[in-house]
C-alpha cells in the first residue's frame, strides 16, 4: 500500500487517541463496531448527498471518523493485552462490510452509473479476498499493492472534498462524470490491479514451495 510509507508518522498522530480509548477501557471489538456504524451513516449520507453540499460535508466526516476507529482499533487492542484471532477476523469483517455500503452509498447516490460502480465495488472486494485467501492456502495474508484499504479512504477524502468544491461533472466529449465518479473509477481500476498483484505474489510463493528441495 502507498500509504505505507506514512505509518509511523499515523501511528504516532493516533497515539493520543489510543491512550484515551484505553484509559476509558473501550475495548478495540467496540471501536471496530462503532466504526461499521459511522461507515453506515456515511453511505446513506453519500447517497443523499449529490445535491446538498451540508450532507456530504457529513458523509466525508463521518467516513473520517470510521477510518480513525479503524486505523487504531488495533493499537488499542495491543496495548490492552487484548489481541485475539476473533478480533482481528472480526476487524475484517466489518472493513468489507464498510467498504460496500460508502462506495455503493457513493455511485447509487449519483456519483456514478451503477454499471460502472459494480465494477468498483467487485474490484475492491476481489482485492481483499485474494489477501485473505493467501492466508487461507498458508502464504499468510497480504496487504500489499497499489491500492488498500487505507488508500482508498484517501481518495474518496481528497475526492469529496474537491467535489465540495466543484460539484459539476468534468470530462471530454461524452465522457464525463463528477470528482467522486472519477474517484471510485480510479480505485476501481486499480483494486482490479492489486488484486491480479496479490494472486500473482501468491502464485510465485505456492509454485517456489511446490517445487522439489535438492
């Protein structure tokens, strides 16, 4: 993931937060489900916001605050003591549940054709099944690419707020669509390409393991 490089720069920006959550003893099971309700709020706050700027000033804050809990739910289950395979199985559930209802929330609010949105939202969840799936065949689960979880967040932030700013479709001939549009057609196009990245990272792993020791 890009966004990789940044991680520790995250990690010590989070850090104030995380101490509170932990001295508030908020386990990290409840800030994983607190973040599935604010991605809830901000896919219906993106799909009623095409027309009114308050409502996807909302939904981009609300999509901020489900990446906030998401991004330390993990920390503060280290820091606690509290690190379980249900949490970290529980964590990726709800991303997946997250990652359908904002993008969904986005095109069928009219961001995008719902045909063209399909294939964003197939992309996406192509990406992290195949990171999981190299767990599931014992390669061990994969998080690199080109697209992540956390740089999709950063598109759709960037995104939203320059469609704030300029709501008119942009584009050439008859080929136009809004900021956001051209947003989840990116990451669409290139969760589609993480995805062929992680199967072939797992392919050359499973064929160097098959191949017979001298």
């Amino acid at each position: 993931m890009t966004i990789d490089s940044f991680r520790s720069v995250l990690v010590l920006a989070t850090e104030p937060v995380v101490n509170l959550f932990h001295g508030l003893r908020v386990s990290a099971n409840t800030l994983s489900t607190a973040s599935l309700a604010f991605a809830a709020m901000s896919g219906i706050s993106y799909y009623f916001s095409y027309s009114n700027r308050i409502v996807l000033g909302a939904a981009l804050l609300l999509m901020l605050l489900n990446g906030l809990l998401d991004g330390i739910d993990g920390a503060v289950a280290r820091k606690s003591g509290t690190i379980s395979k249900y949490g970290d199985y529980l964590d990726h559930v709800i991303d997946r549940y997250a990652d359908v209802i904002m993008i969904c929330g986005i095109f069928l609010g009219g961001y995008l054709q719902a045909d063209l949105g399909t294939l964003v939202i197939v992309g996406v969840l192509l990406a992290s099944y195949l990171g999981t799936q190299a767990q599931a065949v014992g390669i061990g689960r994969i998080y690199g690419g080109i697209m992540g979880r956390a740089d999709r967040m950063i598109v759709i932030a960037l995104a939203s707020c320059m469609q704030l700013v300029y709501p008119s479709e942009i584009g050439a001939f008859d080929i136009r669509f809004t900021i956001l549009g051209w947003a989840l057609l990116l990451i669409g196009a290139l969760s589609h390409f993480t995805a062929i990245q992680r199967f072939w990272h797992t392919r050359k792993q499973l064929l160097e393991g098959d191949l017979p020791k001298k």
